[in-house]
C-alpha cells in the first residue's frame, strides 16, 4: 500500500500541500486531478523524492520513502512531464543508461523491440534533442515498459500525444491495471479519469477533496 | 508572540550589556598600561580581537544551526543559522575595519596580507556568498537547505584557510598582538573583561535576531 | 552503480565535447589577455607565472562546472538520477572524478601555449608538474563540483558559482602557487610539500562533505 500521512510542502511560505492524506492499495490506480497549480506534479515529485516536503510521511509496502535508504526506490518510476533523459544522448543510450542505474540492465535487442513497438526504431540513433514531444512521451512510455517496478507515477501520461499514441498509452496502462501494478497519475480529463482509476484525488487547497 | 524585552531576563541582558559596554569604554580608556611602542592604537586591540572572537564563534554556530537543520528538519536551526550568519558578518567587518585602523600607525599601511586577517577577509567572502544565495537560491524552503549546507562547508574551509594562509607569506609579521601570556599585566585582565562584554553582547544580539526572523516569518508569512 | 555515472559522464563528454572545449577557449583567451597585460619583462613574468597559471584554471573550471551541471537542467535530466535507487553521493563522487579528468585533459593542452605565448621556460621537471597539478585539479573540482550543485537550481547561477566557489577554494589557489613556483625554480621537495598536504586535507574534507551533504542538495 502507498501511504501518505500529513504532507505539507511551501513554495516561499505558500502551502501547496497542507498536510495531505490519501492511501493507495496495491494494484489500484489514483488519479490525480485539480486546477493547474493545484500541487499534482508536487505531489509525485514527492512521492518520487525527488522533492523534499517540509513534513510528513510516505511509506510503501510498509518502507519509509522519505528516510530509507536509496534502494527503497528500486520499486518506484517516476515519468514526470520533462522526458528525464539527456539531450545529446541517442533514445537508445538514454534507455541503456535510464535501466542501468535503475539495477536492470537488458540487452540491446531487447530495448529496440520496445522502441520498434513505440515507431521510435527510425530514429534510435538520433540525439532525443530532435524528438517532438509525442515522441518523448513514447519514450517514456518504452522505459515505463522496460522497467522493473511496482509503483509508476505519471504526470499527463496523454499531453502531446496522437491518436496512435493515445491508443498505445491506454493499452499500456489496460496492461498495467490486468497486472495488479499501482499506478498514480495526473489527469486533467475527468473521462480518462472515470475511465482507468479505481480512486479519483481531487487536489484544491493543499488537500484531498471530493470532485 | 511577547515583545522580546517584556521577558525578565531579555530585558536584564540588555541592561547589563549597556551598563557594561560603557564600563568597558571607560576601563579600556583610563585603567589598561599604554603599550610603549603603540601608545592609543594599541587600544584597538580590546576591540579588535573580541570581535574576531565573536565572529567566528558566531560562524562556528551557523556551521552548528546547518547540522541540526538536516538532523532535526526544523526551521528554527535556519532561523539562528541566519542570524548567526548576519551578526558574525557585522563583528567580522568590525574586525576588518579596526585592523587595518590598528595596523596603520604601527606598520605604516592599513593591509599587508597578515595572516589571521586575511582569514578572516576570505571568510567574509564566503559569507557574502552566502547571502547571495540566500537571495537569489530559489525559493525559501530549498534555500534554507542550501544555507545549511554552505555554513557547514564555510566553517570546515576555515582551518585549511587558516594553515595555508599562515604559511603563504611567513616573512610577513603577525598582527602587532602579542600571544596572551606574553601580555604586560593589566592588558589580559582588560582584555577578558571585554571579550565577555563583547560575547554577552552577542548573545543578546543573537537571541533578538531569532526572535526578529520568527516573528517576520509568523507575521509575514503565517508560519 | 558509480562507474555507471562516472561513464555517462565521460561520454556525454565524448560526444559533445562542450565542457573541455569551452575550457579550453576561454583559457586560451585568458593567455592572450595576460600577453597582451604583461609588457613588463621576462624575468617579472616568470615570478608571477605559476599564480596567473592558476588563475587561469580557476576562471575555466567556473565555465566547465556551470556546463557540466547545465545539461543536467536540461529536459530535466537530473530528476532522472535523483528519482533513481541510487546513493546521490555517487552523483557528486562522479562529477568531481570526470570534472577533473576533464580539467586535465584542457590543462594538458593548454600548457605549452601558456609557457610559450608568455616567453616562459617549461618546467624542467615536467613529469613533477603534470603529477603535482592532477592532484590539484582534484581538490579544485572537489570543491567546485559541490558549489556548482548548490548553485544549480539558483536564478544567476552563473554569478553565483564564481562567488561562492573563489574564496572556498583559496588555500588551494595559494598550495598550487607554492607548489608550481616551487617545481618552476627547482626547489627541494621539502621546501614545498607542506603544500601538498594542504591540498591532500582539502580533497578529503571537500570530497567526504560534498559525498554527505549532495542528498541534501540535490533534491528541489
């Protein structure tokens, strides 16, 4: 189960987080949702450390996220809205590297099967810095496909996508909930929303509140 | 929060440190020996080297604030790493400012890379740092982090700064202050009575300070 | 877990070539700058050589540390590493290793237009040189790898790395002028190396700090 207790976060003494609680079990998918500036992405930096909150507690299958040690993390991807990768590296480079230091190195005809599945086996050698955006989403997508983890946490895991892609991220994330895995995500649609999530967040104020 | 000189002991602080500052004014005036050589500038030295004592201790106490900011997560270690942080830096200028006053008439030029004043130059250096980045870091919360971290790392330096800088130039003299126990009698008595003066001055300066930056904080911005 | 760091390093290095590279121009405009400064004599020159060497190494070491953690910020590369189950003193061990690597590399180059556009002999003992100044670029990048990650997120980084990280990295500027002009005028060893010493306690107090406090630094 991932559980947050008593969340606060402050940006120049403005609470965007305000002593938050919400309880996720495993295998079920949290959709996030609020205005823009609502804490979402705040959130998941958070629970992916790689924010500090001002206080409180995150815990996962009974580990502290906060105050463990690095390898707590092993469990937990974050694909947040950046693409997270180096510019100057190839889509190829990026995943071989992204995997290695996540403790999963697989074979290079692995990971290009994976971006052939995703059309990005035309462009596996070129910098990511000539990529669109969709094309980073897709990316993201191959390294959330390639990793090994329990806890994924997507922000607008749909912005910039086309259709195919859109089609592809939902049969990801149909994978996904079939395979038992927790999932939270940021949405911004509330029909996406009823669609995937088992629990629906709505962020106003700092806090959890009812849609 | 109570007005900070509505508390007893505040208020008996204050009182004393006054009382104190002028006693020490006048002891340092008309009860401490004329040095020989240095007559009224040597005077400086009650000054002087009290300040130098107080501003290291102070940064002493920012490297202190920025360990048990990271041990405990508690805002108010950043607020006594600030104020330690701003009080060191004034004594630390006064030290900067009555050497070279000490200095002149004795060698005939304010600076001449002397040790200890040296240090303490590189020291203010780093220390306006990190008020620069206490300024333009980001945004509260991951400057505070930032703070902490440089304080520590700054305190660290100061002992390696101090070694090497002592070696540099060894053809260059100390500060005309010889070392305590070498002291014509009637300077060290003096000179204790004003380094506790100077430090209970400090500790009123720096308990003030805290409760400025938390009533700010409560104030300003409700937290 | 750190050689895989160390070797992303090294080979965005490899491939962009931007920290060496900008290193290297800017320490050859700094040269030219000195040349055109010093119409003094040769003898004057040579005295203040191994400081204005040093000098220079300080100036390109602020570009090449503001570079290396610029392509970090970019795509938000480092929430990669920072989100990753890794010991984020790895991050810090990694850049200061490959930091130093590259100052060398730039130094190894650089050194013979140095010594020959301001008419100076090289030093005799050129292999004492080059070993003496590994171990000095250690103890500069040390201290600069863990100003540049404070620094990183701060709006006038720029500004802000040189400020921060000239006056923390002074016993070192002062050990590697007293080192080099020692070596320069071929001084005894035991007339210079209680230089080294300070520069050995400097990588050791700056490596073990910034191992421990670069957890602290990295997250937002």
């Amino acid at each position: 189960m991932l559980k947050v207790s008593s969340l606060s976060k402050s940006f120049n003494y403005r609470k965007i987080l305000d002593k938050l609680n919400f309880n996720l079990e495993i295998g079920e998918i949290g959709i996030f949702m609020g205005k823009n500036g609502a804490g979402k992405t705040t959130l998941l930096r958070i629970i992916a450390k790689v924010m500090s909150p001002d206080q409180g507690e995150i815990t996962f299958n009974n580990f502290n996220l906060l105050k463990g040690s690095s390898s707590v993390r092993q469990e937990i991807l974050y694909l947040g809205h950046a693409p997270a990768m180096y510019s100057s590296l190839s889509a190829l480079e990026n995943l071989k590297f992204a995997l290695k230091i996540r403790n999963s190195s697989l074979s290079e005809s692995k990971i290009k099967n994976e971006l052939d599945k995703f059309d990005l086996i035309d462009q596996i050698d070129d910098p990511i810095s000539i990529f669109s955006q969709g094309m980073l989403q897709r990316l993201k997508l191959a390294y959330a496909e390639l990793s090994n983890w329990s806890l994924l946490l997507l922000d607008e895991p749909f912005s910039g996508l086309d259709s195919s892609g859109e089609d592809k991220m939902h049969e990801a994330i149909t994978n996904w909930k079939r395979s038992e895995k927790t999932l939270c995500i940021v949405l911004h649609s509330k029909q996406k929303a009823e669609k995937y999530g088992d629990k629906i967040f709505y962020l106003k104020e700092g806090k959890i509140t009812l849609p | 929060m109570q007005p900070f000189f509505k508390n007893r002991t505040n208020s008996l602080i204050l009182f004393l440190v006054i009382f104190f500052l002028f006693l020490n004014i006048y002891n340092i005036i008309y009860n401490t020996p004329m040095v020989p050589d240095q007559h009224w500038a040597q005077k400086i030295f009650y000054v002087h080297v009290p300040s130098a004592w107080v501003g290291f201790l102070s940064y002493f106490i920012v490297m202190i604030a920025g360990i048990m900011f990271f041990i405990k997560n508690n805002n108010f270690w950043d607020n006594v790493g600030l104020a330690a942080a701003e009080i060191g830096t004034i004594f630390i200028s006064l030290v900067l400012i009555t050497g070279p006053i000490w200095a002149t008439p004795i060698w005939g030029k304010p600076w001449i890379w002397e040790p200890r004043l040296t240090t303490t130059l590189i020291l203010f250096l780093i220390y306006i740092g990190y008020f620069m980045m206490r300024s333009f870091g980001g945004h509260a919360e991951r400057v505070k982090r930032y703070a902490a971290s440089l304080g520590i790392i700054a305190f660290l330096d100061v002992p390696i700064i101090f070694v090497s800088v002592q070696f540099w130039a060894p053809e260059i003299q100390s500060h005309p202050q010889v070392e305590m126990a070498n002291q014509p009698p009637g300077i060290l008595g003096a000179f204790l009575i004003s380094l506790s003066i100077f430090t209970l001055l400090y500790i009123l300066m720096l308990k003030y300070r805290i409760y400025v930056i938390q009533l700010k904080n409560k104030v300003i911005h409700h937290v | 877990m750190f050689f895989t760091l160390f070797k992303k390093e090294l080979f965005i290095e490899f491939r962009t070539k931007e920290v060496v590279l900008s290193m290297l121009i800017f320490g050859l405009s700094i040269i030219l700058a000195f040349a055109f400064s010093s119409n003094v004599s040769k003898v004057i020159v040579a005295n203040y050589a191994p400081g204005m060497f040093w000098v220079m190494i300080l100036f390109v070491t602020t570009l090449g540390v503001h570079r290396s953690f610029s392509y970090e910020k970019e795509f938000d590369a480092f929430s990669l590493l920072v989100g990753s189950p890794i010991d984020r003193g790895m991050i810090y061990l990694a850049k200061w290793l490959s930091g130093s690597i590259f100052l060398t590399i730039m130094e190894a180059i650089i050194v013979i237009p140095f010594f020959k556009f301001l008419l100076i002999e090289l030093p005799s003992n050129f292999l004492l040189f080059s070993m003496t100044s590994i171990l000095i670029n250690l103890a500069i990048m040390s201290v600069a790898i863990l100003v540049a990650g404070i620094a990183m997120r701060a709006s006038l980084s720029e500004v802000l790395v040189p400020i921060l990280f000239f006056p923390l990295v002074s016993p070192v500027i002062i050990a590697a002028t007293k080192i080099t002009s020692g070596i320069l005028s071929n001084d005894p060893y035991q007339l210079w190396q209680i230089w080294l010493l300070i520069v050995v306690s400097v990588i050791v107090i700056f490596v073990l700090a910034g191992y421990t406090l670069f957890d602290f630094i990295t997250e937002e």
